[in-house]
C-alpha cells in the first residue's frame, strides 16, 4: 500500500528491491499525490510494473506533467530506472504526465512497455495520438 510508506522516512527506504509492482488510480488524486513519496523509500528500483486501476467513482482531479516536475526529483527514476511496464493505459492525462515524466527524468531507462485497455480506444489512431505527447519527451 502507498499509504504504509511514509516519504522521506528513514525506516521505510528498501535498498534491496529492483523490481516493484504497484496499482494506481489515476483518476484518484490522493493516490497519485503519494507516488513520489513512496518511490523515494526504493532508490535501487530497476524495474516498475504500473497497473492503472480504472476508478468506479467520480474522477477527483487529474494531475499534470507540472504537479510531477514540482514533487522534485525520484533517485530510482533519475539514476536506476531501466524498464518501466504500464497495464491498461485507458489514454488520460494523468496517466500519460507520468509516463512523460519517468520518460524525460529517467537518465537510465531503456525499455517502457505501455499496454492498452483496448476497450477504451476504438482504433490504433486513437492509441498513437494519446501517447503522442511522449513522442516529444526531452
């Protein structure tokens, strides 16, 4: 859980994990305002698994490519980074901020795999001109 870590808590970093799987509500702003946090307490991540849950209810604010610049930088992403999987990428704002932003801060990344909720696009079109905005990524 994003909550059992606390961000810039001594106890809660975790040296030893390379591979990191999480969900996230990306329509959820609470949840999201707690990722960077939580990345923090695992510097040596290598690998990230992000599962994008979809929300059941009323979306409760999206977030932006700025709100992740802001939160300053994330050791694992800067420095360690190599592989990033995102599931069922449903095409939201939110959802591609944070792929720009692991796609422009991770000096290290090699590999990100964006998986599709093919349910929420109703062609290949579709899917390139939401994830376009990477394309552009510094």
């Amino acid at each position: 859980s994003l909550a059992a870590l606390q961000a810039g808590s001594k106890e809660n970093i975790v040296p030893s994990v390379q591979i990191l799987a999480i969900e996230l509500h990306f329509g959820v702003r609470d949840a999201v305002k707690k990722v960077s946090g939580f990345l923090r307490g695992f510097p040596n991540l290598e690998t990230l698994h992000v599962q994008s849950v979809r929300v059941s209810e009323k979306s409760t604010g999206k977030v932006n490519l700025k709100f992740w610049q802001e939160g300053g930088p994330i050791k694992c992403v800067v420095e360690g980074m190599k592989k990033v999987f995102f599931y069922e990428f449903r095409g939201s704002k939110s959802e591609v901020a944070f792929l720009k932003f692991i796609a422009e801060r991770g000096r290290v990344l090699e590999q990100m795999v964006v998986v599709v909720a093919i349910e929420c696009f109703s062609s290949w079109d579709n899917v390139n001109a939401k994830l376009k905005p990477l394309a552009s990524a510094k």
